[in-house]
C-alpha cells in the first residue's frame, strides 16, 4: 500500500504550522529545506503499514505518528551533518542545511523539528489521551537516551564501542519506534512489535554499510566512505559484499517470523520482502534474486 500522499500531506501541514507568522524568515525556511525531498520515507511507511494491519482505526493518530517519526529522522539528519559530526556537505542530492544557512541554522532547525514531532502529537492527545501519551512516550524513549538515536551518536565518541547496542540505538532505534507507534496508533500493544523493528532496523543498518561502500556520491546523494573516514564498524569489512548481502536478507527473513499475529500479517510479510530486494545494491540483484526470503 502506498501511503506518500498521506505522508506528504501531514507533513505539509506541519511544516506550515511551524512557519506561521511571525517567525524569523530563514529558520521557517530551513524547516520546509530539511525535510524535502522527502526521500523515500521509509520510517512512516512501516509505522502506517502496521497501523493498517492492525485496524487503522484512527487515521488522524497514525497520520501524527508518522509525521512526528519523520521529523524526528530529519532533525537527526540536519544535526548528523554538522561540521561537529560527519561535517557532510550533501544529503538527498543537495546541500545540506548547515551549508545552505548556516550552521547556527542547522542546530535550530533540528531542535525544532524535534520539538514540533511532540507537539504534532499533542494536537491529537483529544481523540485518544491514552494512545497520544504512549505515542510519545516511544518517540521520547527512541530518541534520546539510553536507547535512542542520540544514543548511537553518542557511542561514536566512545573508545570502546558496544556494537550492538551503536546499531539497535543509530540505526535500529526509529524502525523500532515505527512498528511499535503504528500498533499503538490502532490501539494495539506496541511491545510485541519491538522485535520485528529491530530486525529492520539492523538490516537497514547492513544495507547502509553497503550503500556507504559501494556506491558513489552521486548515486547516494550524500558523501560516500563515511564508516572507513570515522573508523565505525562497517558489516562489508567485515563480512564482504556477499556475505553482508546474505546477512541482510537473513535478518530479514527473521523479521517476517516475528511479525504478530494481526489482520495484515500476509500484507507486512510482503512489504518486508519487498524490502530486501530494494535495499540489495542494483548489480547484485540479478545475481541474488533466488536468495530472497520467501522466494
């Protein structure tokens, strides 16, 4: 199911929320610049999907998940950027924010679109109070510390680095957030769908490893060889381009066994299958096709 229009609508809503008059020129255009092109949107993608194959029963609630999950993922981008962390110049095939208005710009843009994720879900707290706290609460847990993306940003400062837990808290930790808002947003538990996150999560993870050592900059959008620059942890070193491309899809195929028992599990189980052929590198394709989970 494609849910873009959906997606893209929320967002517009929100952005011009945060952009209302008055409001300092370039800060409000700096928000509208961090998060479009949207790119593919993956993360709000899967939290609608299992919203879907749990009822949807409240659309409104979902739409706001969504929306709050994305804009956390940009702020983390445009803050990922900044001359203190990968000093990136490009991101989606453009300049990134700190480089098109500053880097004071940049470090407001992120916190504000950190700030406004929460505010988006208090503006649906009426409909379901229960529902909007839990929300937020896992958006709260995901994103900052012990276990969330500020987490894995903060592992790259360490000496010793705990690999897992860098993963499950860079990488892992907003697909986590994704299964469990969509089951919450429907008025499901969101514990039972921790796991199939993190699998996505850690497959992306690989995905990106091989992304970052295979493509150029582009193909990607972004700089390329960022893992062997900051000395991280990089599953293609370890594993090889093969053996990374089969990691990847075992977890993935991991991940369709974890998927809760709901009315859409046939439909989620598709969509992560779906997933491991769009994230295998275009010149593997062809020669892994046969290896795909469920295939």
């Amino acid at each position: 199911m494609d849910f873009s229009k959906r997606i893209e609508d929320a967002m517009s809503r929100a952005i011009t929320a945060g952009q209302a008059a008055p409001s300092p020129d370039k800060l409000a255009r700096a928000l509208h610049y961090s998060v479009s092109p949207g790119g593919a949107r993956i993360r709000p993608s899967i939290l609608l999907s299992v919203a879907a194959a749990c009822g949807d029963d409240a659309p409104k609630i979902a739409d706001a998940a969504a929306v709050a999950l994305e804009l956390i993922h940009c702020a983390s981008l445009v803050h990922d950027d900044l001359p203190c962390f990968d000093d990136a110049d490009t991101r989606r095939g453009k300049a990134t924010t700190h480089i098109e208005f500053s880097e004071p710009l940049a470090v407001l843009t992120g916190d504000s679109l950190i700030v406004m994720a929460f505010s988006v879900l208090t503006e649906v707290a009426g409909l379901d109070p229960m529902r909007a706290i839990a929300l937020m609460k896992v958006l709260a847990e995901r994103t900052g510390m012990p276990n969330g993306i500020c987490a894995g940003q903060g592992w790259e400062s360490e000496s010793k680095i705990d690999l897992a837990a860098y993963h499950r808290s860079k990488t892992g930790a907003l697909f986590i957030a994704a299964t469990q808002m969509g089951a919450i947003a429907a008025g499901q538990e969101g514990d039972q769908w921790e796991e199939l996150g993190a699998r996505i999560g850690e497959a992306f993870q690989v995905a990106d490893d091989l992304r970052d050592a295979l493509y150029d900059e582009e193909a990607l959008g972004k700089p390329v060889g960022q893992d062997d620059l900051h000395g991280r942890p990089n599953a293609v070193t370890e594993l090889g381009v093969y053996g990374a491309i089969d990691r990847m899809k075992d977890i993935l195929s991991g991940a369709i066994a974890s998927i809760p028992k709901c009315p859409g599990e046939a439909g989620l189980a598709k969509l992560v299958n779906m997933q491991a052929e769009v994230l295998t590198p275009l010149k593997w394709r062809a020669s892994q096709a046969s290896k795909i989970p469920g295939e």
